[in-house]
C-alpha cells in the first residue's frame, strides 16, 4: 500500500497549514500533529477498506495465437472481496515488441460479481512473441490509499499468418466462383483434357462433335472436355528489407502470404501442386510442389517460418536455385519489391531467363500514399519537391514493368485491398487459356 496522488496533495496542504499555524500562533503546533495523526488514521482505514486480501484473485485467458491482420483478446476476470465497494481498477499489460503495446485501460469492479474485462492484442510482426505481466492499481473508497498487484504471465504466443481470414476467404471464393473455375469443373469446349462423349443438345458447340461416334450411334455425339489439372505453381516471396515495409500497419511479405496461402488452397482443392520458395541473399525456405489439401498444412509451416531480413534480395542465385529444381514448366508467382530501374536491372536480367521456360507473374504491392502524394494538388513550395519525387518513383515502376511485359512476364501491380482478387482472377485467366 501506498498513498496516492490525491493523499500527498492533502498532506502537503496540511503542512503547509501547519507552518501557518505555527508562525502566527505557537499553541498551534499541537492542533497541527493532532490533525496530521487523524489523516493518517483515515490513510490506514481507506487501504484497509481496499485490502486485497485472500479473496481477491484474477484470471486470464490467452488465445492459442495471434494471426497477422487480425486482432484477438486476452480475457480478464477480478474478483474483489465482499468488503470492497465499487471502485475503479486501472490495468496495464507487458507485451513483446512483436504485439502492438497495449494502452492503459479501467475496469469498474463491484464487489460479489465477476468483474470481466478484454485486452487487445495486435500483432506488428510474425514469430514467437508473449504477454509478459499485469500490472493492477486501484485505490480505496476515499481515493487516499493506492493498491498495485504484478502478475507475472510470461506466456509464449506464436504469431501466424492470417489462416483465419484465409478460412473464410475460401468458403467465400468457393461458393460464389463455382462455375467459373475455382472448383475442379467442367468446361464444354475450353480445355484440352478429353473427358466423356454425351448426346448434342442446343447450345453445346458444334466444333465438338464427334463425327465418327455420331455416325455409330446415328446420332450428333459431342466430345466433352475438362481443364487440364496437375499443373506446378511455385510461390516466390522475397523476404528481403524492402518486403518489411509497413502498408495498413502490416509487412508487405505478411500481405502476400495472406494472398498466396489463400492462392494455394484453392489450387490445391483444383488439383494443382504447389510449392513454396523464400530468400533474400540465398534461399533460406523451399518446399517443392505437392498436391493435396492434407499437403496445406505443410505450406502453411513453411510460409509460417519465412523469416524477415535485413539483406538484399539475390535474384540471380534464387532464380538459378530455381530453374535447378524445376522439372517442367510451371507457374511462378514472385511477390517481391523494387526501388527504381537501376536496382530492378539484375532482376529483369534474371526474370528473362526465367520466362524462357516457365510462366512468370510478377506481383507488386503499391503503396497507395505514394500514389495519393502524386496526384495531391500542390498549393505550396515545399509540396512540390515531394510531388515531383512521387511522380518519378511512379514513372520508374511503370518503365521496369513495361520492360517485364514485354517479355512475357504477367506483371500485377495492385494495391493491397484488390491483391486477393486480381491475384486469383490472374490464375483463372491462366487456367482458363491454358497458359502454363
């Protein structure tokens, strides 16, 4: 116990009475130590009053873990004992520096309840990070005597890519997209992939009859095709320093995982096999494709342990790496990040070599402030250096992805709240043209 801001104002003002008194009047100093003596019995009642004692006691649920993007709830309960009377609870918690710090909040406790209460926990970065501590103060009924109470926690959370958000993501996609090719289908006269013979009805395309099964059957028969599966999609995400960038609070990389775990279900669930790749100065993660959905598990670990770095990204031993491992063409998704045309020179070199044999998309996030700074109406000098910057940031970018384009790299650069969408409508776009 300790007395509070409020009791040391009163007893400064006490004393400062007292040195009054005692100036003006010398039998004074006595009704000065009778009052300071009353102050201090009503100081010991007040924490007496707010004595924790052993009915006080609080618990404290964790969630398993923290998924990036999203915020979760460490449930509180306090429960006081039967002597206390309504009061207000101040409550700080001690978290790592991978979770947002958590600002001081209050909590109204009434006595014989279950006083429940909820902390925020909002992750800034994927890994191993933990809730440290409570700290508790609150003081007694005159708000003289002041109560503080550490809890030691020290629990462990693992911070995960957004599964949850890929969860329902998926049922969202897969419900509203089953005829158009999210689900493992049917297309009449859009795949490669000889499936069954079926009598001709109106509307089917006439360039699939079978002549030669119609003359048997004297009957129009029609070929049907399905779209051809088992196809190799390879995830690349470079996880060097520019992916660190913060875009809506979160790294770019996290943004792409999101995307491609989301990616990787689905194809998976189509009858694709995926694979995951992760570098920086030399590949650090690489998974290589398998097919099945019991395999997602396996991509979720492994995009789960893609670490951030610190390093340049190095395109040339990772895309060597890469065509090293490859034993057919395959889809590549490279979700990476460049500054200007001079850094972007070697990757462009190295992506060339790439296209040569595999289909490339090239997915880069815009950083949509950059954008906004560049279309701003400048109505001030200092504006128009920042501008003119932004302006040539953006005219950069356009040139390395023309240069991309043109060698048949499927470039997307979107934003972070269309990647999920333009992302997928590229690989259906692929799928359905039979690009790979």
């Amino acid at each position: 116990m300790r007395p509070s801001l409020k009791a040391l104002y009163i007893f400064g003002g006490l004393i400062l009475v007292s040195l009054a008194v005692v100036v003006f009047a010398e039998e004074g100093a006595m009704i000065t130590v009778v009052l300071a003596g009353i102050f201090l019995v009503i100081l010991f009642l007040d924490g007496l009053k707010s004595w924790p004692g052993s009915e006080f006691s609080i618990r404290h649920r964790l969630p398993n873990c923290l998924y990036m993007g999203a915020t979760d709830h460490m449930e509180l309960e306090v429960i006081v004992p039967d002597a206390w009377g309504a009061c207000r609870m101040e409550i700080a918690v001690d978290v790592e520096e991978k979770i947002t710090p958590v600002t001081v909040f209050y909590l109204m406790i009434d006595s014989l309840s279950r006083n429940l209460g909820t902390v925020p926990l909002t992750p800034l970065l994927r890994g191993k990070s933990s809730v440290d501590r409570i700290w508790l103060r609150w003081q007694g009924p005159l708000g003289l005597a002041s109560w503080t109470r550490r809890i030691d926690i020290m629990n462990s959370l693992p911070i995960l890519p957004n599964i949850r958000s890929v969860s329902q993501d998926a049922v969202k996609f897969s419900a509203r997209d089953a005829l158009f090719g999210i689900k493992p289908q049917w297309q009449l006269g859009n795949g490669s992939e000889f499936d069954a013979l079926r009598e001709y009805v109106p509307g089917f395309d006439s360039r699939a009859i079978d002549w030669k099964s119609s003359a048997r059957h004297h009957k129009l028969i029609c070929k049907e095709f399905q779209t051809e599966r088992n196809h190799q999609i390879i995830l690349a995400y470079d996880t060097a320093h520019l992916m660190r960038e913060p875009i809506n609070g979160i790294p770019k990389l996290d943004h792409g995982i999101n995307c491609g775990l989301l990616l990787s279900y689905l194809s998976l669930k189509n009858g694709d096999r995926v694979g995951v790749m992760g570098f920086d100065s030399k590949v650090r993660q690489y998974l290589g494709p398998t097919g099945g959905v019991q395999n997602f598990t396996k991509i979720q670990q492994v995009t789960a342990d893609l670490s951030y770095s610190s390093e340049e990204a190095n395109y040339t031993l990772a895309m060597a790496e890469l065509l090293s491992r490859l034993n057919r063409r395959s889809l590549i998704i490279l979700l990476t990040d460049f500054e200007d045309t001079v850094t972007a020179d070697l990757m462009i070199d190295n992506l060339k070599r790439l296209s040569e044999r595999h289909l490339v998309v090239f997915v880069s996030l815009r950083d949509k402030d950059v954008f906004d700074f560049a279309r701003k109406k400048v109505t001030q000098l200092d504006d128009l250096t920042g501008t003119v910057i932004a302006q040539d940031f953006i005219q950069e970018r356009a040139i390395v992805l023309e240069k991309l384009t043109r060698m048949g790299v499927q470039c997307l650069d979107t934003s972070v709240e269309d990647l999920k969408v333009d992302l997928l409508n590229s690989y259906l776009h692929i799928k359905r043209r039979e690009m790979i």
